[in-house]
C-alpha cells in the first residue's frame, strides 16, 4: 500500500469539520411534532446514504482526537482507508501519537488475514507485510468494523443542519468503528445510548464530526467508572469515492522477520 500525506485531508478537517454541536441534541419525538420538517432531514439523510452506497471503494480519513478540536481537544491519530464494499476489503494507514510516540503503520486486510508493513523498513520493504491476524498488540489501530461509512448508513436524522443533518448514532456502531485496541468490546452499558453528530456532504466528499464526549454523558456514572473514556472524545472523518480504480490485493511478500530482515524480505 502506498504511504500517502494526510496533509490534504487535514486541511479538509480544519476548514469544515470543526463544527460544534450544541443545541444538535433533541429526541425524534420533538423532531417528528414538526410535521414536514422531519420528510427534509429524512431525505437528507437517505439522499446521504444512497450517496455512500453508490461508492465502489469508499476512501477515507479518520481522526480521533480527545475532544472536540474547537475546544483544545488534543489529536490521538490518523487512519487513511480505502475499503472495497464488494470484498470487505481494506488498505490502512495509521499515523499515531498515542502515548507521545510518533509512528506510522500500513495494514492491509484481506480474506480475513491482517497483515502490517512499518516504515521503518525502508522503500525497499513498501511491498513486503508480515501476517499479524492473531496479534492484538500490532492490530490494535484497526476497526472492529471496517465499512467506514457507519456514521451515516447506521444514523438516525434528528434536524437539519445548514447543508448537512444533526443524527445519533448508536454507540455501539461508533465504537466498533473505532480502533478495537482502545475498546476491544462494546460495553453493556452502551446499550440503548446514541452519540450526537453532523454529516455535511460537500459534492463527492461527506464530512462527519461525532461527539463522544457527550455520548460518555449518557452513561451512569457507576458504569462509566468502568470504561476507560480518556483516549475517546471526538472522531472526525471524511469519505468519498476513490478515484484510485486499482483493486485491494493481497500483499505481494510475505515474510516472518523473526527469520528474514526486512531488507531481505522480498527472498522470504
């Protein structure tokens, strides 16, 4: 997989994705006493969801940050993706500052396997991944659910919002669609809550902002103590239709290097 700069998709992020959510809260009771009002945030949403699901490889960045950026909320790290819905195929990038050290990983996942390539290997080893499918250490960075168009295909409208549409999303679905190695299962206390957030689509590009911050709020206070929440605050993401047509492969080499160098790994 090719490393790519999320310098791009950064300055998609700061320019349109800090949107705060105050007042985006309400129930679908007090949604639904507005009459019409309801039918424009439906087709908004369903307008959003039949855009994701035309998309043969859906592209996209998230980013996890502790809080929501307008208010000093601090990056945890990035995931570049593309995903292949036909396959369930996914390309990852990883660029991280968890624990202030910085590192950037490459996975790939295919048939079920996954698989990671460091760029501490050096340009020669870019094609060549070592098989890390039962190693929760290294495949902690990866989704639960890798279909990264979960904040609008499991979203419920609640009201407009400018061009886009407030939603709650189950926390079930923004759990498993963050990185498994800070939530490894969906608490039960989840059960029932919903996370505020925004999907603003902008042509082909959708933007989202989930507030987990507030999503922690409608926990009890007895069960939130068991649930490590510090690491979890904002996701901010966007998506859109790859213009890469190349097909989600599996990796070219495959090594142990226990046994093989990096620098070898293309004789493995």
């Amino acid at each position: 997989m090719a490393r790519r700069s999320s310098a791009a998709w950064a300055g998609a992020l700061g320019a349109g994705l800090l949107v705060a959510l105050t007042g985006c809260g309400g129930s679908g009771e007090a949604a639904a006493s507005k009459g019409d009002t309801v039918v424009l945030e439906g087709e908004q949403l369903e307008g959003l969801v039949a855009q994701v699901n035309k998309m043969g490889i859906v592209e996209w960045h998230g980013q996890l940050l502790t809080k929501n950026p307008d208010n000093g909320g601090k990056r945890i790290f990035d995931l570049d993706g593309r995903f292949s819905p036909s396959t369930g195929y996914s390309e990852l990038s990883m660029d991280s500052v968890i624990d202030g050290n910085a590192q950037q990983v490459d996975y790939l996942v295919v048939a079920g396997r996954t698989y990671f390539n460091s760029e501490s290997w050096g340009p020669n080893a870019a094609t060549c991944y070592v098989d890390i499918t039962d190693d929760a250490d290294r495949s902690w960075a990866l989704p639960t659910d890798l279909d990264p168009t979960w904040p609008v295909t499991a979203a419920r409208a609640i009201r407009l919002a400018g061009d886009g549409v407030s939603v709650g999303v189950p926390a079930k679905d923004v759990i498993t669609g963050m990185p498994r190695g800070l939530f490894p299962g969906v608490p039960a206390a989840l059960d029932g809550v919903e996370a505020k957030a925004v999907i603003t689509p902008h042509g082909h590009l959708i933007e989202v902002g989930v507030d987990v911050v507030n999503m922690w709020g409608e926990v009890p206070p007895a069960e939130l103590a068991r649930i490590d929440t510090r690491k979890a605050g904002w996701w901010a993401m966007t998506m859109k239709e790859s213009q890469n047509g190349a097909n989600i492969v599996p990796p070219q080499h495959v090594f142990d290097p226990a046994v093989t160098p990096p620098s070898q790994c293309k004789r493995a």
